[in-house]
C-alpha cells in the first residue's frame, strides 16, 4: 500500500463517521415525530364469566347487529380463556361487533359502555375482553396468580397489546371492567375469600397495567337461583357473601366503583338480554366515567 492510498483513506474516513452521525441525528426527531402522529390508545380490559360473554344475550335477527358512529370507531378483540387466541371464538381486533355463542349472534356490556364514552367524546377507544367459567373442582381460584386462568389470561392481553404496539401506537391502560363472582358461590367455598381475591387481584393489574388509580368498575353479581339452589339461600350463604364482598370491594378501594343489576330482568335463569346489556354496559360506563373524569380525553 503506497502513500498516496493512505492519505486517501484518512481522508475518506472522517466523512463516514459525519455522515453517519448526521443520519442518527436527524432520523432521531423523524421517528419521535412519527410517534406523535399516533394518538394515545385507551384500552379498557374486560373480563368475567358468562354475563360478560353475553351469554343468552341474542341480538335480534332481523335487524341483527347494526353499527352505530361509536361502534365504527371503536376496536374489540375478544377470547374464552384458558383457549384465548386458539379458540374457534377467538375474535382478532376489529370493529366492535357481536361475537358468537352457541350458533347465535350475541354482545355483552362492552356495546353499551362503549356507546356512552363515545357520545361523552372519548375516542381511540379499545377493548380488550376475556371470559371464562370455573367449576366446582377448581382448588383455588382461577383468576387469581398461579390459578388455571391468570397465565392464559395475561399472555392474551399482552399479546394484543404487542399488536398496538407494533402498529406504533402509544398505550394508555384506561381501566378494568369486571363481571364475575356466582361461579364462586356455586364452588361453594371460594366464596367466603371472595373479598381478598378480589382485592388483590386488583392490585396485581394495576402493578402490572396501570397505577394505583386506574379505574376498576365491578358488576355485583345476579342473585343466581342456581347457585342457591346447590349452596344455600340465606344471608350467610355463598352467593349472598359473594354479593356482599363486591359491594365491599367497589366501596372501600380507592378509585373502585361498583354497579347495581338486580332491577333488570333476567334470561335463562341469571343472564340478560341483549337490550339489557346495553344498560349495564351504560352502567359501567357512568361509574368509569365518574372515577376517570381527570382524565377524560377532549372530543377529537
């Protein structure tokens, strides 16, 4: 190698390294712009059991399902646990829509609640639902960390959050929406450590999603003749300390909100009607609304 290359190669080398540094520097407030151009998504989780599946909930036919301006405008990805996205009724994001169950074309609360937030001018709304039964075997409860239902249940809120993610959006946890709690009373002695289940499991999703104030909204579950029927029907009995414990949990947890249901008629014994979940979903969304108005976002 003779001189004359050398100082060629010296010469190129500071270039490079400008060149470079230039291209970090300036793709760094293109990709922070990029990132602002995505609006702030706010996910609503949504779990419990059957009422929260909409169970018996048969949207009529016809008209069917017919979308509104909110519906359009908001997403839903939906899932039976333990299955989650290996379920045949596993719903992939989408508009919000019904879901099928049992051949039929059925919704739970989340139509309504997302219907009032979008007439109160939240937008970029997302839910993110599960549901699931236990039965009276279960040796500990299944929502609960270590239980049957908690590492399904995680991985697929983390999965479809991956999802948002890599759309490049920026995620907001809004809130939890829960409605469970008679499959406790049937198991019989889950029921009287409702509370405390409860209780930290709130706290566990709110370490893991959120902050120690993120809304967490309760239905206090239906009177289940069922559940009567198999452990008793006094004011000690499962399904009463059932009850008893979510109206404890919605009253004394900061930023915890409870809704009452037992004024609406029932279908196939402790289910609601597609009509009647509209309001409960309303419901839900009042006390949310409530315990968000902070941070409610401006109408876009």
């Amino acid at each position: 190698m003779n001189f004359i290359s050398i100082s060629t190669r010296l010469l190129i080398w500071p270039w490079r390294i400008l060149a470079a540094l230039t291209v970090a520097i300036c793709s760094q407030p293109l990709a922070e712009a990029n990132a602002a151009e995505r609006p702030v998504i706010n996910v609503l989780l949504f779990a419990g059991q059957s009422n929260m599946a909409g169970s018996d909930a048969v949207v009529a036919t016809p008209p069917g399902f017919e979308p509104t301006a909110a519906d359009h405008a908001t997403r839903l990805t939906t899932a039976p646990l333990p299955a989650g996205e290996q379920s045949p009724l596993y719903l992939p994001w989408g508009e919000l829509r019904a879901q099928r169950s049992k051949d039929q074309l059925v919704h739970g609360p989340e139509v309504g609640f997302a219907r009032a937030l979008y007439a109160a001018g939240w937008r970029d709304v997302t839910i993110i639902k599960v549901y699931a039964n236990f039965s009276r075997s279960a040796p500990t409860w299944p929502w609960a960390e270590g239980g049957s239902l908690f590492d399904s249940w995680m991985q697929f809120i983390d999965s479809r959050l991956a999802e948002l993610r890599a759309q490049g959006y920026p995620i907001r946890i809004a809130g939890f929406i829960w409605h469970q709690g008679i499959d406790d009373a049937i198991h019989g002695p889950l029921a009287s450590h409702y509370a405390d289940n409860l209780r930290n499991l709130i706290d566990r999703l709110r370490l893991r999603y959120g902050t120690s104030t993120t809304p967490f909204v309760l239905a206090r579950s239906v009177n289940s003749s069922i559940a009567r029927a198999i452990t008793g029907n006094g004011d000690n009995a499962p399904m009463a300390t059932v009850r008893q414990a979510q109206v404890a949990i919605g009253d004394s947890i900061s930023a915890a909100a409870w809704i009452d249901v037992d004024d609406l008629p029932n279908v196939n014994t402790h289910h609601f009607s597609a009509a009647n979940q509209l309001v409960i979903g309303g419901r839900f969304s009042a006390a949310f609304l409530k315990l968000s108005q902070p941070r409610a976002p401006a109408p876009r």
